[in-house]
C-alpha cells in the first residue's frame, strides 16, 4: 500500500501504517504516533489515568482535528 499523504501530490511512497481515525495509509513521514490516556472508571471514585497510556496513529489532519476537539473541551 502507498501513502495516500504522499499519492496527493504525485510521489509515491511505501505505508508503514494506517491512520486510526481515517484508515489513510501513511508513510514514515506522514505519520504521527500520539500517546493516548486510559481512563478507567473506578467504583466509588470518579476516574483515574492508568499508568500506561495507549499509541494511536494519525495523518497529519486528523491530528489536527483531535487537537482542536481537546482544545475546546
Ligand atoms: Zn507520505
Ligand atoms: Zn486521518
């Protein structure tokens, strides 16, 4: 599979991985690995951030989009 970031201005490049919000296939370039945090919900607490956090892969516009969302909320 190649980079759909890459095929939109004519290159060709090899995907290394899939964005998990748009399923694009990204090149080592286009990619962005975030951290996620893990809520867990606990009886009689509230939530607590688990010591691990989750990778999730991105293009470049959905992280864009996601960061936007966090801004706002
Ligand atoms: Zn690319
Ligand atoms: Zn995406």
């Amino acid at each position: 599979m190649h980079c759909y970031e890459c095929s939109e201005t004519g290159e060709s490049r090899e995907a290394v991985g899939l964005c998990h919000h748009c399923s694009a296939a990204l090149c080592a370039e286009h990619i962005f690995a975030i951290t996620d945090p893990m809520i867990a919900q606990v009886p009689l607490s509230k939530e607590i951030t688990l010591p691990k956090r989750a990778r999730v892969l991105l293009c470049r516009t959905c992280k864009a989009a996601l960061e936007q969302a966090r801004r706002v909320a």
